[in-house]
C-alpha cells in the first residue's frame, strides 16, 4: 500500500470470470444477499452469451477475505492481484498521465473505473507500477 496526502493505492484481488448473462445474473443476486459490495467492474461480451467479467469485491475502505472467499465459493474463477488507486482531489486528466507513464514501464492488462473517484489497473508488476505512480505524484 501506498498514501500520500490524499492519494492512496493499494493492492486488492480482482476476479475474473468468463461465463454467460444468467451466471453474472445469479453472481450478482448472490452479492447481494450475502451484503458484499461491487467496488469495481468491467464487463466485455466476447460473442453471443459469452462473456467476460473481471470484477472487485469490497466496499471503498477495504477488501475483506471473507469478501473474496464467498465469491469463490459461488463460481469457477480466476484471481489476480489488481491496483485501486484512489485520487479524490486530482484533475480527471491524472488517470491519463498514470495510464500513459505505466504504459512506456510495464503491461496494462486492463483498467476500469471504481466508486469514487478511483480507477483499478491491473498490470505486469504492480510493485513497479506504485514507484511508476509515486514518480507522477512527486
């Protein structure tokens, strides 16, 4: 994890599944019974009722494992340590200096907006992406 003044980035899982509109369906119901928050998502359709949703569970604050673990119980997945970056009081144009700075240094596999104000990158190496971040900030 990384703060500095109002900045903060930290690591959290992201899941990905790939599946059809009624499993993302039923995922989504189960969500929401069990109270766990969707901080973040992207959602692509591949072709006709295949489907590809790369997610993270949480509220704003944290990441529980329990979070984590309840999605786990429901599908078949694939987890992946993505970065939250939470930039409350910076110019809409930061998210393009982060993105193009992390570009020329290491692999963007994907990237999608969270709530408030924070964006989640999943990269090729997050330790370097954070020294990459913190290089824009200063």
């Amino acid at each position: 994890d990384f703060s500095c003044n109002d900045i903060h980035i930290e690591e959290r899982i992201q899941i990905s599944i790939i599946t059809d509109s009624d499993t993302i369906c039923d995922l989504l119901s189960t969500l929401e019974c069990e109270k766990i928050s969707l901080n973040g998502y992207f959602y692509l359709n591949l072709h006709d009722n295949c489907n590809l949703f790369n997610f993270v569970v949480g509220n704003n604050e944290k990441q529980t494992s329990n979070d984590v673990r309840t999605v786990e119980c429901c599908i078949d997945y694939v987890s992946s340590k993505i970065l939250k970056i939470y930039l409350p009081s910076y110019s809409k144009n930061i998210f393009a200096k982060i993105y193009c700075k992390l570009s020329e240094n290491l692999d963007i596999y994907s990237s999608y907006l969270g709530e408030d104000n924070s964006i989640y990158i999943e990269t090729s190496n997050n330790k370097r992406a954070i020294n990459c971040i913190k290089s824009i900030l200063r």
